[in-house]
C-alpha cells in the first residue's frame, strides 16, 4: 500500500470551508478510481512553528499499489483540483511537499 501525503501552506485568506470542499472533490475520486483505498485530512497541531514552516494543512490518500497511486497522478480530474490548490497556496506550488510511503 501507498500512502500519498500532502502538505499544504494556504494562503491565510483561504477559508477552512473552500478547504474542505476542495478535499471533499479529492476524496470523491475514489467512486471512480480504483485503488483509491482512504483518504484524510488534518491540521498539523505541531508547536514548533518555526520547523512547519507555514505547513498547516494536510491530507494523505492511502492508495492498494503504486499502479493506483499513478493512475490517480495522471487523472484528468486530480490535475485540475491539485491546480485550483496550488492557486490558492502562498507561493504557489511552493507551498506544497508531498511525500509517498510504503505502508
């Protein structure tokens, strides 16, 4: 299993509600790809805020292979919802890291 995490650095105008209706369209994947397993998101609640760096928001998918995580790469669909993220981030696609791990 994969698990693909994301991390994001909104800019402070973005409201936790255009948040979650950008993670609720992430999540809706799963009715049309396989081997979308899970998916969450979460505020990172660290207080060492000078290592997060502005990282505040997160979300990870737990996909059942790498062949799944890929196809779900190359959707049309996440590619648009990833750039309506990225526009809303403070600097950019600087303000994301993603991280995939074996599970």
């Amino acid at each position: 299993m994969i698990r693909h995490m994301v991390f994001l650095r909104f800019r402070d105008e973005v409201s936790e509600r255009e948040k979650h209706a950008l993670y609720e369209r992430l999540e809706g994947l799963s009715s049309r790809l396989d081997g979308l397993v899970a998916f969450q998101s979460r505020r990172n609640l660290s207080v060492e805020l000078p290592l997060v760096r502005g990282f505040l928001d997160m979300f990870w998918i737990d996909f059942a292979d790498r062949a799944a995580r890929d196809a779900y790469l190359a959707d049309a669909e996440h590619q648009a919802i990833g750039a309506e993220i990225v526009a809303r981030l403070d600097g950019g696609a600087e303000g994301v890291f993603v991280c995939d791990l074996e599970i």
